[in-house]
C-alpha cells in the first residue's frame, strides 16, 4: 500500500510538470497553479539524482552521505526527546487519572503549553538552558533540540495515556475493588492494559511530533549537524542546484517513517492487547 | 464454634448527596442471610436493590447501620476476601483467556501459579467451560461469558456470593438453564447467596427467602418464604411455585394499597 502511494505521488509530480505550463496558470495576475519549471519542480531522476552528488566540489562526501548522517544525528535527538516526552507525558497522565483534582488543575496547561509556537520557544529554551548544569551535567545545545522535542512529544502520550488509562469500564475497576486490589495491582492488571488500543496512537503521534520538534528547533536555535541544518544549508543553494533542496526534505520524511515504523513494532508486539472490545 | 451468619444489617441506610439534593437510597434496613442461605431481592427499579449489594461488598459505604460480612465489618470482609462478586455485565478483561480471567483474584492474592491454573481448570469444568479455558472472551456467547464470570466470582471459595442481576442480560432460555446451575454450584459450594434480580419467577425459583423492597426510599416492606422442597426444572410448572410467584407480586404491589408500578425501564 505504501509503495503504491509512493508511485502514485512521483506519477502526479511527473503529470503536473507534462501538463501544466512552466509559468504556472493565472487568472489575471493571480497565480493560480504554482510554477512547474524545472527550478521550482525539478524532474524526480534530478531529486534523486541529486543524492548522488559531490558535497562540495572536490571533496569525498556526497549528498546522500550527508543527508543519511544528518538524519542519523537528528534521529538520534529526536529519539532522546520521544524518550522524555514519553515519560513526562505518561507521568502527567498517571497523576490526572490518580487524581481528579490534578487533572481539573493540570489538564488546561497540557493544552495551552501546544497552543505556544515552537518557533517562538526554541530560542528561550536555548537562551535559559546557556549555563544550566543538571546533576553535575552541563547543558549542552543539543539538548535543547532534544528538549523541544520532548515538549512537543509529551503532549500526545499525556492525552492518550489519560483517556486509556480511565478507559475501563465501572464493573472492571469494581470488581478489582471487590478483590481489594491495590492501585498498583489495578495499574498493572487493569489499566495499564486497557490502555494499550489508546497508547498505541499516541505513541505514533509523538514520534512524529518528536521529529518535527527536533528538526524546528536545530533550525530554530542553528545547531549544526542535523537534518534542520541541512535544509537551511542546501536551501541556500537553491540557485545553484534547486534539486537538492529536496534531498534533506526527502531524508526528513524518510525520518519520521522510521520513528513512526519503530512504534509500529511495538504495536505488533502488544496486539494481545489490541483485540476488541467486549460486547456487553 | 457457631458459624457466624453470612450477612448482617442493621439499621442500614444510604443518603446520597448533601443538604437539600440529598436523595435517600435506603433506610432502615435489618436482615440476616445465615450461611449458605439464598437470599433474593427484589423490587421496582430505584429502590435501591443494588445499592444495598454494593453496602455488603463494601463498595459503598452505609450513612448509617452496621454492615457484618461472615461475622465481620463489611471493609475486613472485603479484604479477606469472604465473598465473591457478579455483576449483570460480565465484565472479563478481553486481552486474558478464558482461564486468565478466572485466575485473575487469585493471582491478586499471590496464588501461585500451578494452583491457580488448577483451580481455573476446576472451576470452568464445574461451569462447563472446560473446552473454552484458552478461548478469548470475545469469542464466546453472552451466557458463556456470564458463567465465565461467574466461575470468577467463585475462584476464591467465597462462603458469600453477592450477584446483581447477573442473568438480566441473557435471553429466556439461557437465563432458566442458568439459574438451574446456580441452584447446583450452591449446592456444590454451600455458598450463601444474595441475589438482586427484578424477574419474580427468577427470585422465586433462586431463593429460600424473597426480600421485598418498595422504592424511594428503598426498604423491606415483606421477607416471603419460599416453600419449594427441590429446585428442578418440574418446580417451574408445580403450584406451590405459582402460589409464591403470586404472593411476591401480591407484596411487590403493596397488597390492597394502591398498586405500585412493578417494573421501570431499568
């Protein structure tokens, strides 16, 4: 299915450039179909081809080399703040279902802290975090991406985790009650699996969010060595070889299928927990 | 050492909510279920049956009374895990087989895990399940889920069974063979029963003693005996069942006072 959307995409791209004129259509002065020449839209063979040039003219690398480790440390940042987004946002969402209280209290920032622009934030968590020393740790930029990332990942894992968690019905939490179950016994035997079908997407959810987290706040805060950069770096190009400005965008999206691939892994791993709901 | 009764109330009540809104659940309830007694309630929707049940489990607490589970305050009772428990909705975790499900109080309760597969083993055969023992809930019937819940309710030997309208969901024909296999289980188990049900015919043919409630606030406006000798499927159609489905509507309408509507939409 997948491969199939993929042919489907690179054939309409190939149609609009056949079709539509290299200005673009207007009406008047209105632009009304975006140019299709080959600066704007270049032939998909160029988009790749363009993975197999030289990085600089000269030197050894090529793109491709470039865009795959540019990914690879993105990834790598991305994966560390999905890995606290996770957490914080299971945490959050463990407090609000103990607590009706934390939850009236909590819930409204869990959506107000989304509705900031990440663009506008990434600067200030650079701007605090300048000296910041964690456990005998000094704070490095890198973890800034990172923590971006895990500001933008928490935020599905809290929500999801929230509403699976509290998703069992009353005869299911009575019935644990009836068998003087401990919380944590009813975390562990009730809830924690009931919540699988919620967690599952948010999870997914978050690791898109974690890689998009991770690429603004690179582009955000300038740090080098990451796909963020790389768009930067290769956009400026653009006059020069418009092909490649694809190339970290194609790597960036080939990113978040990797990141969204791996949950999906785990998915399969938990599908027990998957089966549907009982009639009554 | 007498053994104690399986359930004692005295002076029961329930208020919910405060002040002016308060609504008044049940008051004034006295009963005694001895051991291995079955003990039915009935009456109109709203009268407070199943708030009743809940007070024994302790799963509400009363506002006023004492409530004494197998000779116990109904919270130590709880813990002890003296009784067992069944709702009108199964209620089984659909990621856990069948037996996973009947084993689920007793790996609560640190059972280890040889006895526990043997005891499920034991119960879903009682229960005539034991072709089904690694089957999901999902794949089985209403009725068989029921009994699966039902062969959870009893995983701990309970010497108290509490059921609220554990066949109400069931069509006719499943409910009758049902409750004839109670009839036997408790036979088997010598479990006393407390049973919340708004069938008259199910009370009666469940039941040694039918407790009557009248609604808002709900209280025990007549305890009928029921003088059936055996509990077979021929009871259904004999006299004595008929006179004391007969007496129990009789009361459940007031007797001679204005009739009462028997059956709300639940």
């Amino acid at each position: 299915m997948l491969l199939l959307a993929v042919v489907l995409l690179a054939a309409l791209w190939e149609l609009y450039k056949l079709v539509i004129p290299a200005d673009g259509v207007r009406v008047g002065d209105a632009l009304i179909l975006p140019r299709s020449d080959d600066t704007s839209m270049p032939h998909l063979s160029e988009i790749f081809g363009a993975f197999g040039e030289q990085e600089v003219a000269g030197a050894s690398g090529t793109v491709l080399s470039s865009v795959i480790s540019a990914v690879w440390y993105s990834l790598r940042l991305a994966a560390a703040g999905f890995a606290v987004g996770v957490v914080v946002g299971f945490l959050l969402a463990l407090a609000m279902q103990r607590l009706r209280t934390v939850e009236r209290a909590l819930l409204p920032y869990v959506v107000l802290s989304q509705t900031v622009p990440l663009i506008a934030l990434a600067p200030l968590v650079y701007g605090w975090s300048g000296n910041l020393t964690l456990f005998g740790l000094d704070w490095k930029p890198w973890m800034s991406v990172s923590a971006i990332s895990a500001y933008l990942a928490f935020f599905p894992v809290a929500i999801g985790a929230l509403r699976g968690l509290s998703s069992p019905p009353p005869v299911q939490t009575e019935l644990l009650r009836c068998y003087a179950a401990s919380w944590w016994q009813t975390l562990v035997r009730l809830r924690l699996p009931a919540s699988v079908p919620y967690l599952i997407p948010a999870l997914k959810l978050a690791a898109a969010a974690a890689v998009v987290g991770a690429i603004v706040a690179e582009i955000s805060i300038g740090l080098p060595g990451g796909i963020g950069r790389l768009i930067i770096t290769y956009a400026q190009q653009a006059t020069g070889d418009p092909s490649r400005v694809y190339a970290p965008i194609v790597g960036a999206a080939v990113m978040g299928l990797v990141a969204v691939g791996l949950v999906s892994l785990l998915d399969f791993g938990l599908r027990r927990y998957h089966t549907p709901k009982e009639a009554m | 050492m007498t053994t104690p009764a399986a359930v004692t109330l005295e002076g029961v009540g329930k208020r919910f909510g405060e002040g002016a809104s308060a609504v008044q659940a049940v008051t004034g309830i006295d009963l005694t279920v001895a051991a291995g007694e079955f003990v039915s309630l009935i009456g109109p929707s709203g009268c407070g049956k199943s708030t009743l049940l809940r007070i024994v489990a302790n799963l509400i607490e009363p506002s006023e009374g004492s409530v004494l589970v197998n000779g116990k305050p109904a919270s130590r009772a709880r813990l002890d895990q003296d009784y067992g428990i069944a709702f009108q909705s199964a209620g089984l975790l659909e990621w856990r087989t069948v037996q996973g499900n009947v084993e689920l109080p007793l790996g609560l309760h640190g059972v280890g895990k040889a006895q526990r597969r043997q005891q499920a083993l034991e119960l879903l055969d009682l229960m005539g399940l034991a072709d089904f023992a690694s089957h999901r809930p999902s794949q089985l019937s209403g009725g068989m889920q029921q009994r699966v819940a039902i062969a959870r309710a009893l995983a701990r030997r309970p010497a108290l069974l509490l059921m609220d309208e554990p066949f109400g969901a069931l069509d006719e024909m499943t409910r009758e063979r049902m409750q004839s296999e109670l009839i036997r289980i408790c036979a088997e188990t010598g479990a006393a029963v407390v049973f919340v049900t708004h069938s008259i015919p199910e009370a009666v043919f469940l039941s040694q003693r039918v407790v009557v409630m009248s609604p808002r606030p709900g209280r025990v406006t007549e305890i009928i005996d029921v003088p059936l000798a055996a509990r077979d499927e021929d009871v259904r159609e004999a006299e004595p069942f008929f006179a004391t489905i007969t007496d129990v509507r009789e009361a459940l309408r007031g007797r001679g006072r204005a009739p009462v509507a028997e059956e709300g939409p639940a």
